[in-house]
C-alpha cells in the first residue's frame, strides 16, 4: 500500500453532488444527485456512461476530452447544450458552494461561476481538477508527441496560470513567426525582423521548458511508485523529457536553424516539438511493452497525475474512471478500488456495461456509494 503523505491533511476536498445536461451529446435532459465517494454508473453500450464523465471533464476543463469541436457536444439536431454542476468545496472546516453553468449558444461557449460570467475561459482552469482514466489513454504510449506535450502541458496548466499563459503566447509569437517565414518565401528575408521574432519568442520558451524540466522531475518518482504497485513487478520505467533545449537556450536553437527555416518556411525546433520518452527496462514502451505493460504504464501515468495535482494544490481532484475493468485483471482492479476507496482519494465516478461487477467491486468498502443505471 502507498504511504498516505503528510499533506493529506491541508487538502480541500471537491465534491460535485449534483450535475444536469442539456442537450449534451444523447442527453436530452438529464439531472444526477451524486453521493461524495463512489458513484458507478452502469448502463448497455451506447447508453451515455462515458458522456456523462465527459461532461464532468468537460465542465471542469472547458473543453471535452474526446471532442475537440465544441459544436459535436451539441445533441445532433438541436442548437446548444448546457451543462449545470454544483460542487461543494471545504477547507479547514469552511464551506463553500459552487455553481457553475456552461453553455455553447450560437456557437459562443460561455461559463458562469455562481450566477457571475468569466471575462475569460482560462481563469477557470485549475478551480476543478479532474484526473480522467479512458481507454484512449493508449493514445500517449502510441500517437505522435502532440499527444505527451498535451499531458504535460493540461497537467502543469492546473497548478500553474503563468504556464498557460506562457503556452498561450508561445503560441501566438510562433505563428507569427512562422506566417512571416510563409509570407516572404523567395524573398529576402529581412534578418532583423526575424531576430525581433526570436527574441520575444526564446525568453517564454526557456520559461516553458525551465518548467516542463522541473515537472518531469517531482512527477517521474511518483508516476515510478505507482507502476510497481499496479504491475506488480519489479520492471524498471523510465519517463524521460526530450527537448533541443535540455542543453542549449532557445535563441541558440533558432540561430542556428535561421537559414533551414526560412528554406522549410516553418520554425522546426523549439518547445513545440518537445517530447517525453516512454521506457520499460531500458527498452522502448511502444515497440517492446506487452498489453498488459503498456495498460499499466498508463494508469500509472494518470495516478501519478492525481497525486502531483493533490501534491500541488492541497486540493482532492475528482477521478472519472472509464470502462477500467476492461483494462485490468480482476485481482488488480480489486487491489485498485480497494486503495481508490481509501482516503488517498476523494470523489469518483466510475464506468461499467455490467452492473453487477460494479457493484460487487465496491461492496465489501464501507464507503459511501451510489449506483446508477442507465438505459438506452
Ligand atoms: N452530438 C451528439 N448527439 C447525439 N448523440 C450523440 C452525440 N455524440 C455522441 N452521441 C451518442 O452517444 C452515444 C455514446 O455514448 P457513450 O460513449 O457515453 O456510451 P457508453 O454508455 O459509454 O457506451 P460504451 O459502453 O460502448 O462505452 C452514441 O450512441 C453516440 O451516437
Ligand atoms: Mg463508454
């Protein structure tokens, strides 16, 4: 069992009890009472299990998990959604209420706090954390890097604002950047405008990457732990970040790609192009890693994510966990739940086609528990 650290006693606790979707994906109307431990949902294939631990994403994040055209949480044929949460927050013994409304109208996404619109999105980022474990997570292990800079990315954007912004600007000076290399294709390319480009770019790339560096390394020792408790091994994982800037500044890498850029018209390398390599025994994950290894890798990946969020905030991020089951053996699921139910882990929702095994699952835990099935 892992040690329950000393920090477990400033955390804030984060619950949602009550959630209702409009017209959000094959949800017409729905409302749910949630309890503040383990709430399972069970319901045949297509019935809405995983839409509704989206929406919870979703209203969490601002964004979907698996959609990223807002317009496709739109019911098909209507005209918007809506998605209605109240969470309860306490700390120290205070508590506090909050009620956030999203909507998308007339293509416009917009979200209150207590009755109160955000001037902007982003300021909602962090309020809510939400660790999400889906079948898709394999996608990490398999896709391009795109994939690994988004996890890093969503995990320090929940504990740091000045990150998000930083990725928000490193973002908007490097098309710039790369609009002007387009634009002047063929021409001769005016080195002091280029130079103007790098040098508002490089200072919020070291920024970036200074932080990526220092994440990776609270993040690798927790993320190792918990891929020994849930493969039972004693394979050794490794993550690793990989990044130009590991031993350069990025000034100097732009320098020194200035004449291959303005030839591919496209900035080539920089923080954009960041990766973390996935290890098990000095070997490649997506080349050599069995199912089963890889499947571990993951849900380890996303544990670690919890505590480096709980770690981080004092606070209890709730955990939406998707057709689980089907990804890990029976005894392993068993030895997971029972350390879900444990105090290291505030509220859950949790997906399954069968019902029964759900609820088999957690019977023997006295905690609290609420099932809901859902039909089609
Ligand atoms: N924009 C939308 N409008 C209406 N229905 C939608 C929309 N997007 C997705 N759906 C429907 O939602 C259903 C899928 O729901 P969901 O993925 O939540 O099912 P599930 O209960 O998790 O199923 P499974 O057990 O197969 O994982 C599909 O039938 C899909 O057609
Ligand atoms: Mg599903």
């Amino acid at each position: 069992m892992v040690a329950i650290p000393d920090y477990e006693v400033y955390f804030r606790w984060v619950i949602l009890s009550h959630l209702r979707l409009h017209q959000f994906k094959n949800h017409e109307n729905s409302s749910f009472d949630f309890c503040d431990k383990i709430n399972s949902i069970s319901g045949p294939n297509g019935s809405g299990k995983t839409n509704i631990l989206d929406a919870i994403y979703t209203l969490s994040n601002t964004k979907s998990y698996f959609n990223h055209i807002d317009q496709q949480l739109i019911q098909f044929g209507r005209e918007e959604y809506s998605l209605k949460g109240l969470f309860h927050s306490s700390q120290f013994g205070s508590n506090l209420d909050l009620d956030f409304l999203l909507t998308l109208q007339n293509k416009k996404k917009s979200l209150k706090k207590n009755g109160k619109l955000y001037s902007r999105l982003l300021e909602h980022i962090g309020t809510i954390q939400t660790v999400f474990i889906t079948p898709y997570d394999i996608s990490l292990v398999f896709e391009g890097s795109e994939e690994r800079r988004k996890f890093i990315d969503f995990t320090i954007s929940q504990i740091d604002k000045n990150y998000l912004l930083a990725l928000v600007d490193y973002r908007k000076y490097l098309d710039q950047r790369n609009a002007f290399l387009r634009n002047n294709f063929g021409r001769n390319i005016d080195s002091l405008v280029l130079e103007s480009f790098d040098v508002k770019i490089s200072p919020i790339a070291d920024e970036i990457h200074k932080a990526r560096k220092s994440f990776i390394s609270e993040f690798a020792p927790l993320f190792d732990e918990n891929y020994k408790f849930i493969s039972e091994s004693i394979e050794v994982p490794q993550i690793e970040y990989l990044s130009p800037l590991n031993n350069r500044t990025m000034l100097s890498v732009l320098e020194e790609n200035r004449a291959s850029d303005i030839l591919s018209q496209r900035t080539a390398l920089g923080v954009h192009k960041d990766d973390i390599e996935f290890m098990l025994n000095d070997q490649v994950l997506k080349k050599f890693g069995s199912q089963g290894q890889i499947k571990s890798f993951v849900i380890a990946l996303k544990i670690a994510q919890y505590q480096y969020f709980k770690k981080n905030s004092q606070q209890n991020p709730i955990l939406l966990l998707d057709d689980i089951f089907e990804k890990i053996d029976a005894q392993r699921s068993q030895k997971l739940m029972e350390r879900m139910c444990s105090n290291e882990f505030g509220q859950i929702f949790i997906s399954d086609t069968h019902s029964e095994r759900i609820i088999e699952h957690f019977k023997p835990f006295d905690v609290a528990q609420k099932h809901f099935n859902l039909v089609k």
